[in-house]
C-alpha cells in the first residue's frame, strides 16, 4: 500500500510547486504593471511642468543659437616629408599660441593683414593607418637580404617608409567666413616655408635628377648591348648554352640578369619620378578642403541641449526630496 501512495504524493508536490511558481511569475507581472502605473500618474501630475521646462529651454537655446555667431571650418590633410613630422606638430602648437596671444605682427609679416584673430583656431591631429606588422617585418627582412645591393635596397626602404608614414588633418576654424581661406592659405604657406627643409627638398631634386640621367645613361647601355646581342644572334645563328654569349672577345655575360638590371633601373627611374613631384614641400598637401559651416551633433545644439539641463535638475530635485521624505520616516 505505501508503494502505491508515494506517485500520488510526488504528483500533488509537483501540482503545488507549479502553482507557486505561477502565483510568483503573476505578482511579477503585477509590479511591474504597478511600477508603470506609476511612473504614467507621476509624468501625467508632472506633464505641465515638464512641457513648460521643455518649451522654457528650447526658446532660450534658440536664442543663444541665434546670438552666437556661426562658425566655419577648413580641413587640410597632410604628409610629412623628410621625418618633418615633429616640426610640424611644434609648428602647429606655434602659430595657435600666437593665435591666442594675437600676435598681429606674426601674421602681418606672413601676409595675413588688417583683420583681427578673435574667432579663428587651428589643430592637428594624427590620421590612423591599419599598418600590419607582419608585412613590415617581411620588408625589414628583405631590407636586410639585398643589403648589398644599393638599388634594391633603397626600392624597399622607400616602399617600407610610404607603409609606416601616417597622415595628419590640420583644422583650422574661423567665424570670418571671407578672411577664413585666406588664413588657411597664409598659414600653410608659412609651415612649408622652413629654410633648413627647402635646403634639404633642393638637395634631394637635384640627387633625384642625377639619379635619373644616370640610370637612363645605363639603360641606353645595356639597350646597345642588347640591340648588339640579337644581331650577333642573327648574323651567326649559332645555339648558344644558358644564354651566355662573349662579344667582341669581352667577358661572358649573363643575358637574363641584364634584362633583369634594365627591369630594375626603369623602376628606379620610375620610383625617382614619382618622388620629385610628391616631395616638393617639406610638408605635402594631398587634400586642401574648402570652406564651410561646422556642423554639431544633435545633442550637442543650444535648442535640446538646455532643455534636457532643465528637465534633469527637475528630476534630480524631485529624487532627492523622495530620499529625503523616506529618510525622516525612518528616522521617526
């Protein structure tokens, strides 16, 4: 008999356990619909003083908004040449304490005349490149491989520097929306007007240049070579073993690695190139933005701005008279 009652029994504890957990899942719902009740009748006793709060600060932010003149932007995106990037950052800092000090002689002497400074500001800060470490160790690996060649070695030092250099946003701000490009321009102007980086822009043009005439020397060589090559081949029409063939009774020579050297100075000439025109200035301008109005974010207007300030102090002093009427109940 005692075998036959204990389902029964296990049965009625599982019918009462499930009936707790119900009755516990209802009062859950119950205060949270009481908790919504009373939030609904404490907005709804509040609504007017909230709407007057909410209405009271966007007049006042919109008169701000209009009694605070616009301001204007111009962004310039940069590259430093010739490890120029710590000038330009002293630079920078330079021409923004002079800003703040108004130093109108300074910018009277780089031609930036007969207006004041009030409003205007510059900044800088460093454009983040994703670099992978994996490839630059691959180019320090080939940098140290072809050490002894000269030519190899300076292609993969450069290609090495254009993956490790960064950008940097120079921005300059300003309310004086007509003077405002014009002081953008002067400023630039003066950045890149260093005598000791014009020195050094004048050495590397004229070692580039020589570069240049000297690998087109070498390759109309070897193109003459070349040229007397194929017509030995021609005139002879003899099997020649690896490509090797002796001209004139001269030392054997290697017909692929010629090609190769050829290969090698048209990229170098190429790569020389490229560098005269991206290395003019000290510090190379890839992107002079134009003028226009600074855009804020939502939150960040007069107009929503105020009356969130206003409906916050309106919480924060309802709150805290809630504490301290709970406070002296307990301390009754």
């Amino acid at each position: 008999m005692a075998d036959q009652q204990t389902p029964k029994e296990t049965t009625s504890n599982d019918e009462i356990d499930l009936g707790q957990l119900f009755n516990m899942i209802g009062r859950g719902f119950k205060n949270v619909f009481n908790w919504f009740l009373r939030g609904f009748l404490y907005f709804k006793k509040n609504f007017l003083i909230l709407l007057g709060l909410a209405v009271v600060g966007a007049i006042l932010g919109f008169g701000l908004n209009q009694i605070v003149s616009e301001k204007f932007k111009t962004e310039v995106i940069v590259k430093p040449n010739f490890e120029s990037k710590d000038y330009l950052y002293d630079v920078v800092n330079e021409i923004q304490a002079k800003i703040k000090s108004g130093d109108t002689v300074f910018f009277n002497a780089i031609g930036f005349k007969n207006t004041g400074l009030k409003g205007y500001d510059i900044e800088i800060d460093q454009i983040l490149v994703k670099n992978n470490a994996e490839d630059n160790l691959e180019y320090l690996e080939l940098l140290e491989k072809f050490q002894d060649n000269g030519l190899v070695s300076d292609i993969i030092r450069s290609e090495l520097l254009n993956k490790s250099s960064l950008e940097h946003r120079i921005t300059f701000t300003y309310k004086d929306a007509k003077n405002g490009p014009k002081f953008t321009q002067k400023v630039m102007e003066y950045i890149n007007s260093n005598n000791y980086y014009n020195e050094l822009i004048k050495i590397n043009q004229e070692n580039a240049k020589t570069r240049i005439r000297e690998d087109e020397n070498l390759l109309a060589q070897i193109d003459e070579i070349i040229t007397r090559y194929s017509d030995k081949i021609v005139a002879t029409d003899n099997q020649f073993n690896e490509q090797r063939i002796i001209l004139d009774n001269e030392k054997q020579l290697n017909i692929t690695e010629l090609f190769e050297l050829k290969s090698n100075l048209i990229r170098d000439i190429e790569r020389k190139k490229m560098e005269l025109q991206e290395q003019k200035d000290a510090i190379s301008i890839i992107y002079f933005g134009e003028s226009h109005l600074e855009q804020n974010s939502f939150f960040g207007k007069k107009t929503v701005l105020i009356p969130l300030i206003f409906i916050s102090i309106f919480f924060l002093i309802d709150i805290f008279k809630y504490l301290n009427k709970k406070a002296g109940e307990i301390a009754n």
